[in-house]
C-alpha cells in the first residue's frame, strides 16, 4: 500500500523533503510508517521517530492522519490504509 506523508517545519529539514510517498506492507501501523521514515531521514531524523522504550510514552510528534489526531485514534498502533495521508511535525511552543 502507499501512504503520502507531508512534513513541514524541522521535520521537513531533516527529512530532506515537504512530501514522501512510502510504500508499506498492507495492515502497518504508524509505528512502522516511523521505522521506514528513520531509514529514509538516516540519523539525523532516526532519533525523533523511534520508538519509544516505554509503550506508555509518545513520539516527540504531533501526527495527524487523514485529518485525525493521532491522540484520538490508536497512538502509534494505528492502522494504515492504502491513500491515507500523515503529517507530521514537531509542535511549537512559546509565547
């Protein structure tokens, strides 16, 4: 299946690219969406998708898929279907 990613901000930067189409096995979930996406942005973008050592901890991400907080669908265990498109960025904080 293909999902399209888009990036923007600091992810952008270290992924090289605003857009990625990646093709992964049917039934993956986010979690192997972000395995894929260390290999492509290499060690420089590695750190900030991998898994966490705790199951109860989260990506230092914001992701939406096709529109939905991830928050509000299953974390990192979503599923992935084939056309489903994922942004994803580092949030922001200040004021």
């Amino acid at each position: 299946m293909r999902v399209t990613v888009r990036t923007v901000a600091l992810v952008k930067t270290l992924l090289g690219r605003g857009e990625i189409d990646v093709s992964l096995p049917a039934g993956a979930t986010l979690d192997g969406l972000f395995a894929c996406l260390g290999e492509i942005g290499g060690e420089r973008l590695a750190p900030y998708v991998a898994v966490p050592q705790n199951a109860n901890d989260h990506l230092p991400l914001r992701v939406i898929v096709n529109g939905q907080d991830i928050a509000t669908l299953n974390g990192r265990r979503t599923v992935l279907n084939d056309g489903d498109e994922v942004l994803v960025f580092m949030p922001l904080a200040g004021g």
